[in-house]
C-alpha cells in the first residue's frame, strides 16, 4: 500500500475566497509532477447532500459518474485534473451524523455514550482517509468548507488537528487568507491574518503554508512580516493574486512554488522529482487570454441571477470558446421575462442559444418562446436535460399541432404529455427518490449530427432528472423531421434529439457540462460554438 500524503486546505477571514480553486491548483501542479492525486471536499451544512438545495442558495448541484449529488468545487477538481470524482469525494456534516447515529442505533458503539470527539471526529477521519486507503494516490487534498471560527467546522478542524499527529510528515495544513486593501490608507492590511491564523492556532491547528488572496501585490517585506506573527517560514507565505480567469491560478502558484514547498515540507527531495509539466494548460490559457474575436452566446435559464448556478455550462463554453480560439461573451437571460412579444428583441445578436436545465414550471413560457425563435430562425441551440424536454413540447405544439402539449412534472391533466415518467421507466430510476442520477450508456444513430460530433457509436454521460421523452410520439418526432438520434437501449430511453432541417438544434437528456475539462473540452459545446461562429 502506498504511504498516501493528506493535504488540508483550510480558510478564514471571509468565504469565497476560491479555497477550492486552490486545492485544485495545487492538485494539478502535482499531478503534473507525475503524482496520482484526487480533491475532497467536506461541507459542514448538515443536509445530506446539496441535491435539495436552492442553486440560489448553494450554486449548482454537481453530479459524479456514480449518481452522487454533490459540491460545485467537484466540478473544479474535475476540469482542473481531469479525474473523475465519487461519491467518497464529497462528505458533508449531515452524512456524518446520520452514519454515526446508524452506527449508534445498531449498537456497534457498545453502549458507549456517543460524542462528538471521539465518534464524530472518527468517522471523519474514516471518511479523509477513506480514498486514500481504498485508491492508490500519492496525496489527497481535502477543502474545509466554511471558515475558521464557524460553529459547523469545529469538528473537521478538530479532526485535522488529530490527524496531525496520527499522520506526522504525512500530513500537512494550507490555510488561504485574505489580504484586504484600505483604498484611504492606501495600503494591505495583514491584521485580519493574523486574527485568523491566531483562531486555527487556537483550536491545535499550525498552519504550514499561508496563501494570501490579494487585489495587489504583497511584498517580501509584508510576507516576512505576515511569517514571524504567523509562525511560519517565509518561504512559505505566498500570495493568490486576482485573475481574469481561474485557470491563471495554477501558473501563478507555480510561480508563488506552492508545489515546491508542499514537497519539501512533506519529505520529498526536490532533485529527484520531475518539474511540473504544464504545457498543455498553458496552452489553453494562452489561447483563452489571447482571444481576440468574441462569440455572442445566449444563456437561457431561471436561475442567472447567480452565474455559479449554472457553474459546470459556463466553464464548458469558455473551454469550448477557447478551443475554438474566441473569447466567450455571455449573455444570461432571465427566462421569466421572455415572452412571444418580446423575444426578438432580447435575444436579436445571439450566434448561439443555451436552454438550461430547471425544475418546475417557472420560467417554462420563457423556455417555449426562446426555443420558438432559435428554431425558426436556424440559430445553433442547445438544450439541456429540461431544455430538451422544452424543446419536445414546443416542437409538439408548434410543427406538429398539439396546442396542448407539456409535461407531467407540470399539467397532469393534459391529454398530451410529451414529457412523462411511464411505467417502464420506473423501475430503472435509482437514487435520490425518482431521481435518475450518474452516468448512463446511450447509442447514437449512425448518420446523425450526434454520431458525427462525438465520432462513436456508444457514450456514457451523466444525468440528473426525473421526466423523460415519451415514446409514444417517437414515430410523429420523426416524421416530421425531429429524431430521436441517442438512445439509452437498455430502458428506450430517448438521450438525444435533434431537428434536422436546421444547421444546429440539438437537445440532450443528459448534462454533458459535468464531464468537461481543460484538457478535454466536451465535443458538444466544441461543435456548439464552432456552429455559432460560422453562422
């Protein structure tokens, strides 16, 4: 077994500060060392998952491969190390408790009264440890959720501070910190640090590294200042600069030797490890920040007040933009305002138009009316999961004449739902209720637009929904130019769909933005945009 090295990536000062974006950063610097590494993330909310959060509240639920429903900071371990993630990469407060209070239940505690140290501590632990014991990685970087101070994360740090002993050299603390700029003294200011690296100290826990977000430059002076009031080495005060693009992180932490240091820190002798081999994604930063002529994409959805709700789609477009070296200019648009009357004015300019996906009847109006236009108007569309489904009812209310098409999730009564959950359905949905979630096989129809973007015959791709296509109207979509181009043989499913008298309008049941990365752009949004460009 390997002697597998725990990274811990903890915050203070303020949240958001992008600990994830970090913890990814840093796991691609060593795995671009020739290191096996993977990104954890412990949220110290006590729902069981983020599935039933608000993407006003939590951002947009991420899925794995194997139907967890889970953190957007996943979704950030993904693009940056281009490694799937599971279910044991992301732990919240709420699994902890309820393992511990089945444990408790069974009697495995003996009788023993159950507290929060050690029971809880221990099955945190279990969890941290969990993927390096069950995988062969050289280093498992787990994200703290919250920040220092917070009732919710005391037992994590607790548990990190155990581990420190338990582990030795095998374990090691990154704390990221914020440097704020007093515009009237003009000058950075590192006593909110100082205050929050004294808060980790005061719950067991030294930090070794300190990374310092920072709208300016911060100098060796202050680094060395920020070291001797921090405990720390100087080398190992390092700053996180703002950036245009996440995807700078990693090249400006390699610059800062983040890797360097973690590797020295750690045992390693630095002469007999290969340098970090980054030029693929140099490449792609090259390309993204070198972009000079935009690509004008519209993002329709009911949740565009906060971007990171649809995380996983804008980060495949600026992947998918890049490759096809243009720079994304994104328009979100509420889809609640869009009506008939008005839709050619909102959307008049766009290259290109993204249905999202959603739950519920909000919204849908403004869905029907958007796929309308990108259809009658050949405007390159794609929809996604509840986008599709849109797609299939205003294709059946509009071309094939059903006014009273919809959906079951939303009009039970309604003699035409072309959108349903049917009896044989059933039995394959797995997880989360009536839920169908993770990874599924489709097959793609030699000859069609989908054959010819993925250039194979059999996928897999990830899904996240409850309604699906009804089959009883498959032989109608057809005939009237609507196929049915992916299918899930196993349980005739309909994956994919696409309308084949216009250049591009395609809908998809699954959510192909989650298995999007930095080195391998998902070929959808590649085509997608490639068609927008070309009008």
């Amino acid at each position: 077994m390997k002697d597998t090295k725990y990274i811990f990536v903890t915050g203070g000062v303020t949240s958001s500060l992008g600990k994830g974006i970090i913890a990814a950063s840093l796991g691609k610097l060593l795995q671009a060392r020739g290191f096996k590494v993977t990104n954890q993330k412990l949220d110290p909310y006590i729902n069981i998952d983020p599935g039933t959060l608000n993407p006003y509240e939590h951002g947009e639920c991420y899925v794995t491969v194997d139907g967890h429903e889970s953190d957007l900071d996943l979704g950030h371990y993904e693009r940056f190390l281009n490694v799937e993630t599971h279910k044991a990469n992301n732990v919240t407060t709420g699994r902890i408790y309820q393992n511990v209070i089945n444990k408790e239940r069974r009697g495995d505690y003996l009788g023993k009264t159950v507290q929060i140290i050690p029971h809880i501590t221990d099955e945190i632990k279990r969890n941290i440890k969990q993927l390096g014991s069950q995988s062969d990685f050289d280093f498992v970087i787990t994200e703290i959720g919250g920040t220092v101070g917070d009732i919710e994360s005391l037992p994590y740090i607790e548990s990190v501070r155990q581990l420190r002993w338990e582990l030795g050299r095998n374990c090691l603390i990154v704390h990221l910190t914020y440097v704020p700029y007093l515009a009237a003294a003009k000058e950075l200011k590192t006593k909110p640090t100082q205050h929050s690296v004294k808060a980790l100290q005061e719950q067991g826990v030294q930090a070794d590294i300190l990374v310092l977000r920072t709208e300016h430059n911060i100098s060796q002076e202050m680094r060395k200042k920020v070291a001797l009031f921090c405990n720390v080495e100087p080398s190992a005060v390092m700053q996180s600069i703002d950036v245009p693009t996440i995807y700078r992180v990693p090249l400006n932490m390699q610059q800062e030797k983040l890797d360097e240091v973690v590797l020295t820190k750690m045992g390693f002798d630095l002469d007999k490890t290969q340098p970090a081999k980054m030029d693929k994604w140099i490449e792609f930063v090259e390309k993204l920040e070198n972009a000079k002529e935009e690509v004008r994409i519209g993002l329709v959805g009911k949740y565009v007040q906060l971007p990171d709700a649809y995380k996983s789609i804008i980060e495949s477009l600026i992947h998918a933009s890049a490759y096809n070296n243009k720079k994304l200019k994104l328009e979100l648009i509420l889809s609640d305002k869009l009506t008939d009357e008005n839709i050619q004015k909102k959307l008049s300019g766009l290259q290109g138009i993204i249905v999202a996906p959603g739950f519920g009847q909000r919204g849908m109006d403004g869905k029907l009316a958007t796929l309308k236009y990108a259809r009658e108007n050949d405007i390159p569309c794609l929809g996604i999961c509840l986008g599709m489904q849109a797609m299939t009812i205003e294709f059946a209310r509009n071309v094939l004449g059903y006014k009273d098409a919809n959906s079951t999730e939303i009009d039970t009564t309604t003699p035409h739902n072309v959108v349903d959950i049917m009896d044989e359905q059933k039995d394959i949905l797995n997880l989360g209720g009536s839920m169908r979630l993770g990874a599924f096989k489709c097959k793609l129809k030699k000859g069609s637009k989908a054959y010819d973007i993925y250039k194979k015959e059999n996928i897999s791709e990830r899904h996240r929904h409850r309604f699906e296509f009804n089959n009883k109207y498959k032989e109608e979509f057809e005939t009237n130019n609507m196929i049915c181009s992916g299918l899930n043989e196993e349980s005739n499913l309909v994956e994919v769909i696409e309308y084949t008298p216009n250049k591009w309008y395609i809908g998809v049941q699954f959510h192909p933005e989650y298995s999007s990365t930095v080195v391998n752009p998902h070929p959808l949004f590649i085509s997608f945009i490639k068609a927008a460009i070309e009008g």
